[in-house]
C-alpha cells in the first residue's frame, strides 16, 4: 500500500467549476501533487475537509496515543474504538 501524500494540503481555484487540492511543493521547485479535483456544488466544502485531513489524521493520532491507557468508562472505550477505526480506515484498512 502507498503512502499519502503529507499535509499540509491546500486548495487552488482552478476556475467557476473546480476546485483543486494540492500537497506541498517538492523540494525548492514549484510543482505540486494533485490530491484531488472537485466540482459540483459541495466543491467547496470538500474541498475544506480534503485540505484538514492531514490535520486531523494527525491530530485524531495524538489522540489516541495519549488516551489510550487512561479509558476506564465503558462509553469512552466505545468511542476511542470508534477514534482507532477511523485511522485504521485512513491508512487504508476497514472500519
């Protein structure tokens, strides 16, 4: 399985029609990876979820390092396993 490609991601409006997210530029040149091209009306607003994943991966990992011995609540255990499915399921794994 490939790797992702690392935050931090950005959107550029490519036109009316599209948004695109991009990752970082490579090295000291300007090319950037293509992430995604989104059209239609919710373009925007997944376009906003697309450039916070990175973010969030990151952020939701943390979490679950730093929780991860302190649950004793059986409500908590089920949602730090609802936080481990989602990363698993980012890395590509199911949930």
């Amino acid at each position: 399985m490939s790797k992702h490609t690392p935050g931090p991601w950005d959107r550029r409006y490519f036109d009316d029609a599209k948004v695109i997210v991009v990752g970082p530029k490579k090295g000291q040149g300007t090319k950037r990876t293509l992430v995604a091209t989104l059209t239609g009306p919710e373009r925007e607003a997944n376009g906003n979820l697309l450039v916070a994943a990175p973010d969030l991966l990151a952020a939701l990992t943390t979490a679950i390092e730093v929780m991860k011995d302190h649950y004793v609540d059986e409500a908590i255990a089920a949602e730090f396993e609802v936080f481990t499915d989602a990363v698993a399921k980012a890395h590509g794994g199911e949930a």
